[in-house]
C-alpha cells in the first residue's frame, strides 16, 4: 500500500507536469532558464514556497525544535520580512535589469571581473554546499519515512543512504535538465499543495498521539494542552531564544537577518522564478502571496518538532535530525505514509532541481557565454545541461559524508554565511549607490570570502573540553576505546509507546539501555564562534565590508556615476496591492512574535 499511493502520487505529478509544459521552448536561454518570462503570481508563489520548503526545512528545522523548541521559528516567520523587501525594494530592480542572473547584474553595475566572480562563487556553493545538504536530508527524512532499508534489504544505514542520494538525485537532475524553469516551477506547485496537506496532517496526528499517549485522548486541542503542560520553561514554547539554543534573540538582528535577506532578495536559485515573472505586478504577487503562506510555516516545520519532543525526550539517545522521520513514521496512517513519502520526493526534488537549474543557468549564461562569445542559443543551452549532469555527480557523492554533522540545519545556516554575506553586501551597495566602483565591489568580494573563512577554519589554539553525551550500551565498548572516555552512569529508558497510525492500542516497546559517558580532551579553538557568536561574526563582517566599499567610492569614485537603464524587458508597473500587503504582513509578523514571547530568559 505504501509503495503503491508512493509510485501514484508521484506519477501524477509527473503527468500533470508534462502535460502543462509539452510545448514550452527550451531551444533558448531565455525559455530554457526563465520559463519565457510567462510566470504568474499563484506559479511564481508555488514554486518559491516550495523551493525553500525542502527536507532541510521539514527534516532539519525540525530536528533543530526538538533541540532548541519555538525559537527556531524564526527561519520561517522572520523570512516574511526579507519578502516584503523582496517585492517592494529588490524585485522592481532586478526586473528592470532584464537580467537572467545575479552576476549579470554585479557586471551591468560594476564590471565583468565582479560577475566572473560572483559566478564561481555561487557554482562552487552550490556544488559544495546547497546540492549536498538537499540530498543527504532529503536521503535522510525518506529512509525514517518509509524505511528504506527494509524495502532494500539493506541493514547498513550507510549503505542505504548512499542509494537514496543517488536514487533522488539522478530523478532530480532529469527534471531539471530535461524540463527547463517552467517544469520545475509547475511541479513545485503541485507538490507544494501537496506538502502544506501533508505537514499539516503531520501535526495534527503528533497533536492526536500526544493526546492519546500523555494526555486525556480527548484529541487535537487536548495534544495542545499536553504539549503546553510539558514545555520546558521559557524554551520550548518562547520565540525569543536564549544563549543556549542555536539562533539567541541577540543573533536575530545581526547575522540572522542578513542571512534571510540574501536568501530571498539575492539568492539566484530562489530568485530566478521571479525573473520568469511575465510582469512586475504579478511577481510581485506571487512574493508577498508566498510571505502569508510563510506565516504558516511553523505549523508543520517547528510544531512537529516539539511535538516529537514532548513524545521522544525520554529517548536521550534520539538524533534531532532523526525526530521528525521517526515522528512521521510512528503517528501517520498507513495508507497516507505513501502519499507523504510522495509529497517528501517532491520537496527535495523541488529544491535539488532548483538549484541545479540555477547552476546551470550561471554557468551557461555567465561562465560558458564569456568563454564563448559566438556561441549559438542551442549551444549555450547544451552546455547548461552538461554542467549540470557534472555538478549533480558531484553533489550526490558529497551528501553522504554530512551524515558527521551534529545538526544538519544549523550546518547549513552557519556555510551559508560564508558567500551570502559578500555577495548581499556588494548588491546592496550597487543598487543604493551610483559612484562605487567596480575595483571596490572585487576587494569587498574577496575581502569577505577570506574573513568568514578565517574566522571559521584558521585555528587560533587549542582549547580544554569537558562533555557528557549518551550512547546506547552496545556501543559502550567503543566509546571506551576512545583516550579520554570514562562512563558516568548507566540506565534504561522506557520509550513511549506512540499510536501508529490506526485506533489499535500500540505495543509497549522494549526499554532502551543506555550510557552516560564523559570526555575530555582538547579541541581546536576558532574566531567564530569561539570568540563571538557566528551570526554576530557574519552582521560585524558585512558591516566591514559596506563599510570598505563606500569608503572607496569616496576616494576612487566612478568617473560617471551609474544610470540603471530599463531593459524594457517586462511591465514595471507595480501592483496597486503591494503597500497595504507588504504593511499587513509586516504587523503579523510582529503580532505572532509578541504572542509568543516569553521575557524571563533575560532574567535568568
């Protein structure tokens, strides 16, 4: 049943997809990589929402609830902001540039060693970085969801997560270099629907199975109620986060924001469904529809989260980024776990063929066409398309070996920062300056990529380190092994036995033995976030990095100052809703903060 609703689900996609683009033009670069700049508003908001809603958003920002609880919403909640700017600063620019790709903007503004750059810079993150991270949770999440490894045979999880990435990876790369942007953004769409059914049916039986298993089986409200009743003061319910969780209030302001608003205003594998837009109103439209639709992101991103918490916390040995697989797979219904599985696939081929789209779509129009200046539409398409068979290669035998990260999602976040940060920076000096020359946006490029890095691998020293981790008994004697490991105690834990998916009574699991062990040692010591908190190291660097850039413009400025032409390559006039939008979306943002936050951690 669970293979069959899988191989149904996905298969209509698929049909659906085909159908609605059979005809389109993939012969040019324009067709090929911006859709033939035909996206409406509800298309443009689909495939958005999905191509950040991926597996590392259901499976990592909900392993990061579990760690850190009602804080972490602020990856969701927070990122309407970055939207507003979006549609009411950014897209307007972007779209009277007629660009194709970020980089070709740094060269209208600046000049071609800024977009030469630029290009390698976002290939090489790509490659390196996103890709990577979208397989290996997506892997992840799928072999919890409908356990893989039974269905294969396989014992060995590595070997089954080795199968999964190139399994998903190689149907992702098809879509996304056979198809063009508008396959991409129509399945986006479609499995965009299909995941807000799916994450939301995901809380509401966590919300049931609390119910059932702590509380008075008197259903969702009930789950609610016990949920509440077991939140660990001032954590797992505040939206303000504390030192010791992974985004303190503190961070928000700093390097937080700055990470959402490169994300959603200048990330090219986000950003190129809106240069597809067939107007400026109807982007706009589609952004501002996407921020409401954010706004019901922690339902099924955060809340799943602390509902596995509240089940699972007796299990000290449950991974974060394991919760959400294990949540789904103990409270869905059999019948729906195919579909989920299905919606899953979806999401982490959205954001896998996104970004491989995207990578293609630099080095074709970027890399390949400098390199090539004669070079026919249909060659420029082809050498996309190869690129992108190359990168997807390398991305899928990278994404195993991030199984050693401890939490996938703050991985990402703190990687992110290393490219994010220069490439905003030297964006939004462009579009607010007119005499910032070409030479100051270079330095400020490789000033930025040769501080973050620094301050994330150059050693400053070592450092003595005390910690305690729990570690099943069948592995005591390898953790034994290790110099510096010595056991505090033992003990067993009994598991909550958690309905799984039917009205039957479910069977009360074995207890867990388990050991406390302590290690001590020496650990090498780095600027970030040894010194200060990452995000604080990334705000204090973009401010450098503006700060190098208008200073230049002063000593050195251009000799003409910089007129930004309109390439008439769509409508500019605005849509007449997008004020009062952006405004309401604003005060709810503030609204769901408020409600939410919980001031004593500043007295603690």
């Amino acid at each position: 049943m669970v293979i069959a609703s899988f191989l149904f689900f996905t298969a209509l996609v698929a049909v659906i997809t085909i159908l609605k683009t059979r005809k389109d033009d993939h012969s040019t670069p324009e067709g090929y990589f911006l859709a033939g700049r035909k996206l409406g508003g509800v298309v443009i908001a689909g495939s958005l929402l999905l191509t950040n809603l991926s597996t590392e958003q259901l499976v990592g920002l909900n392993g990061a609830a579990y760690n850190d609880g009602l804080a972490v919403m602020v990856w969701e909640v927070f990122a309407v902001l970055s939207l507003v700017a979006m549609a009411l600063f950014f897209l307007p620019r972007w779209l009277r540039s007629g660009i194709s790709t970020v980089p070709q903007f740094l060269e209208e503004r600046y000049d071609g060693r800024t977009r030469t750059i630029a290009d390698v810079i976002f290939l090489a993150a790509y490659a390196m970085i996103l890709l990577p991270i979208i397989l290996y949770t997506g892997a992840t999440g799928l072999i919890e969801i409908i356990d893989v490894r039974a269905l294969l045979g396989i014992e060995d999880r590595t070997t089954a997560l080795w199968i999964t990435v190139w399994g998903v990876g190689l149907i992702g790369a098809c879509y996304a270099l056979f198809g063009g942007l508008r396959t991409v953004a129509v399945s986006d769409t479609l499995n965009g629907v299909g995941l807000l059914i799916g994450g939301l049916l995901i809380t509401y039986f966590g919300l049931q199975a609390v119910s059932h298993t702590l509380g008075d089986g008197a259903g969702v409200m009930d789950g609610w109620s016990t949920v509440k009743a077991n939140a660990e003061p001032g954590k797992t319910l505040n939206s303000l986060g504390s030192t010791d969780t992974s985004v303190p209030v503190g961070t928000i302001l700093t390097g937080v924001v700055l990470l959402h608003m490169f994300y959603w205003t200048t990330n090219q594998q986000i950003i190129q469904r809106t240069l597809g837009a067939r107007s400026l109103a109807e982007g706009q439209k589609g952004v501002l529809l996407c921020g409401f639709l954010k706004l019901l992101g922690p339902l099924f991103l955060v809340v799943p989260g602390i509902i596995a918490w509240t089940l699972y916390a007796r299990d000290p040995g449950l991974k974060g980024d394991h919760a959400y697989g294990r949540l789904v797979a103990d409270v869905l219904p059999g019948p729906l776990t195919g579909f989920f599985a299905a919606v899953l696939v979806g999401a982490i081929l959205s954001s896998f063929n996104s970004a491989l789209n995207a990578t293609c779509t630099l080095f074709s129009t970027g890399v390949y066409a400098k390199l090539n200046t004669d070079a026919p539409d249909a060659r420029l398409v082809r050498s996309g398309k190869v690129f992108g068979w190359i990168i997807a290669g390398v991305s899928m035998a990278l994404a195993p070996w991030l199984a050693k990260t401890e939490s996938i999602f703050s991985y990402l976040q703190t990687m992110n920062g290393i490219y994010f940060i220069p490439l905003l920076a030297v964006v939004v000096v462009g579009m607010l300056t007119k005499r910032v020359p070409g030479k100051a946006a270079t330095v400020a490029l490789l000033t930025g990529l040769v501080v973050l890095l620094a301050g994330y691998f150059v050693p400053l020293g070592q450092k003595e380190t005390e910690s305690t981790r729990v570690v099943l008994i069948e592995n005591l004697a390898a953790e034994l092994e290790q110099d510096g490991v010595s056991i505090v105690e033992e003990f067993s834990v009994q598991p909550v036995a958690v309905r799984t998916g039917s009205d039957a009574a479910p069977e009360q699991p074995e207890p867990i033995a388990y050991a406390r062990v302590l290690q001590t040692g020496t650990a090498t010591r780095y600027f970030a976030p040894d010194v200060m908190h990452t995000f604080h190291f990334l705000g204090a660097t973009f401010v450098l990095l503006i700060a190098i850039m208008l200073a230049w413009g002063v000593a050195s400025p251009r000799p003409e100052p910089w007129v930004h032409q309109d390439a008439k390559a769509v409508d500019l006039t605005p849509w007449k809703g997008s004020v009062p939008a952006g405004i309401a979306l604003v005060v709810l943002v503030v609204a769901i903060y408020a409600v939410f936050a919980d001031f004593s951690i500043f007295s603690a």
